[in-house]
C-alpha cells in the first residue's frame, strides 16, 4: 500500500500546461465523486474498454500476453468479461524490458520515472507522462477537502525520499495548500520542532513514520501542539497508534488506500460511510477470492487497473494487498461504491492447516 500523498516531486518537469490539467483534474474528480452509481460504471466500463484497446494495440507486453492467453480487447463486451483477461504480477513486469511495456511509440527516455516504495521486496520503476498522472495529486486532494481542508491551509507531508524535496506540485505554485514537507529520515523529535514551526491543518504521512510520531509525541509528553487532520497511507495504521496521534495532536485520523501503481487514490474513509470510498472513477478494484468475486467480510487479493495510465498501462494488476469488499450503502450521497477495510499486505498473511 503505497503512495506520496499531495506531495509528488517529479511535477516540476512536468509542461506548462500542468496548472491547467491540474485544475480540471481536481474539478471533475469533485464532481464525479457525486454522480450516480450506474452512470459511474457505464463510465469506468467505456474507459475499460478503451484502455484494453489501447494496450492491445500498441503495448508489446499486452499484445503478447493476450495472444498466449486467446483472448481480444473485442471479448470485453460486459464488466464480468475482464476476468477473461490474465492478472499481472510485479514480477512479470520487472522481468520484461521497459521498451515492451511502455506504449510502442514513446521511448523510454521521454518518459518521467516514478519507483514504489519497495515494502513487497524490490521496487517497481514505473514509465509515464504527464498526463498519466493527472489524478494522483487531485484524488488526494478530493479526500482531504471530503474531510474539511480548505485551499488555504498549511500542510505538512513526511517524505520518504530525499530527491523529491525541493520541488512543489502545480497547486503550491498558484499559493493552494501551502506544504512544509519533512524528511522521514530525520529524528521524531526534528518532526515535532517543524509541525510546532509550520502549524499546519493537515498532516499527510506513511503509517510506521507516523507511528514514530505518535510514540515521540507520547514520549515527550506534548501537550500545546494541535493538527486537526492527519491522514495515513503505505500501510494500515494500527489501532494503538491511530489512538495516540487523536490524543495527542486533538486528530481525525484517516486512512487513505493508494498506490503508485493505481495512479491515484483507490480508496479512502469517509467522513460518514462505515468504510472506504473506492475511487472507480480513476481505478477499476477487482476483490477476489481463489479468482472469483469476494462476498461481503471476506479476505479477498486486490487486483487494480489503472485507469489513467496509458503511456505504460496497468492492467489486472496484482496489488498484493489483502483488503474487504464491503456490503453497507452509501449514505453521504457520492455514488463511489464502499470497501470494508484494508486488512494489509498479502506477505504478512500466514495460512493454517485449518484453512483459517
């Protein structure tokens, strides 16, 4: 479970129309969050449809992979018709040369690179132009307006990889979401002098930094240092730690699903919801079990398609994530469908002779 949150470095390099896609991107991701549920799957459905096209047609890795496996993007005539196709592993990625990945008519050199975090074992690199990754930094940015940010409040963010901290994202450079990031690398007690510095109204961080956080905090006794919103993705926060951080900082607490390999966020909990909004505007979620549908409370493999993706598409990706589709209504009025919970990583599951 991994993602950088509202602060994704490689936007700098990024084409001076970046403000304006930025811009539409957040305004239409509003939006979409509020249609009906029919139409948001007609709409997923038609994007489906022609991603599957697109990689066909002009992505090796796919033409030869659907070849072998018999199967044409004309099969994909329903929603259900996608378990015809093969899933994909981090492993059949990694063991492909990028030319074959990426769209036949871009070279790799023109692509930015983006890596996973690496909590599986060996990061994914991750080939794309800027318009790929158009709703990573807006899906964020839905989740912490859905929770009470406003435009003009400070953000703190702690940031994992040092090459990425001095660059700012386009809503930065128009004065929005003003954001002190901090190095994961440095002590819990640096954290603390920069969040008591900066003030912010929202603090964005891994789960285990966060955890770090939340013991210094305790550890330190602070008691005058506020931050209203703190929200946790790369991980699930444990119950301990997400307790601590209310306490201590007077925090909501919120746990946001996200990956590099999604594009954005996939899901996230809602102010009012029991669970987490799946974002199917943007990622198409499979939960399966033994590869057919999971029920309602059932431990199920989580398998994504990238939605936005087209430069090196991601299709019927295996997350590797354990997670639970939920069975509850929505009841805020946005037409995202809901998941239970994020239940972790699918390595951290042990089987039994039981079956349990």
């Amino acid at each position: 479970m991994e993602g950088d949150g509202i602060s994704s470095g490689r936007e700098s390099t990024y084409d001076g129309n970046l403000n304006v896609r930025g811009i539409v991107s957040l305004a239409q991701l509003s939006r979409d969050q509020w249609r009906r549920p029919e139409d948001l799957e007609q709409r997923q459905f038609k994007t489906l449809q022609d991603l599957v096209s697109h990689a066909y047609a002009r992505v090796p890795f796919y033409r030869d992979l659907y070849d072998r496996c018999g199967v044409l993007p004309t099969d994909l005539r329903s929603p259900d018709d996608i378990r015809q196709f093969p899933i994909v592993t981090r492993q059949a990625l990694q063991s492909t040369p990028q030319t074959r990945l990426i769209d036949d008519e871009t070279e790799p050199e023109h692509c930015l690179r983006s890596r996973t975090s690496g909590s599986t074992g060996v990061p994914l690199e991750i080939l794309f132009r800027g318009w790929d990754r158009s709703a990573m930094n807006t899906s964020f940015l839905r989740v912490y307006m859905a929770w009470g940010l406003k435009p003009w409040n400070r953000v703190a963010t702690l940031q994992a990889r040092p090459e990425r901290l001095d660059t700012i994202s386009w809503y930065q450079k128009l004065g929005l979401f003003r954001t002190r990031v901090m190095s994961s690398r440095d002590e819990p007690e640096r954290w603390i002098e920069e969040l008591d510095r900066w003030r912010p109204a929202m603090l964005h961080g891994y789960s285990l930094t966060l955890k770090l956080l939340a013991e210094a905090l305790e550890r330190m006794a602070v008691v005058d240092l506020h931050v209203p919103l703190v929200t946790s993705t790369s991980g699930v926060l444990d119950d301990d730690a997400r307790n601590r951080l209310a306490s201590t900082l007077g925090a909501r607490v919120v746990d946001i699903y996200a990956s590099d390999e999604a594009g954005s966020v996939i899901a996230w909990e809602c102010p009012r919801c029991p669970g987490y909004h799946l974002c199917s505007d943007t990622v198409l979620t499979e939960f399966l079990v033994d590869d057919r549908p999971a029920l309602p409370g059932e431990d199920a493999a989580v398998i994504i398609t990238n939605l936005t993706g087209r430069t090196m598409p991601l299709i019927r990706y295996d997350q590797g994530d354990v997670a639970r589709v939920s069975g509850e209504a929505t009841i805020c009025g946005r037409g995202l469908p809901l998941m239970e919970s994020v239940r972790g990583r699918a390595g951290d599951f042990i089987m039994l002779r039981s079956g349990r």
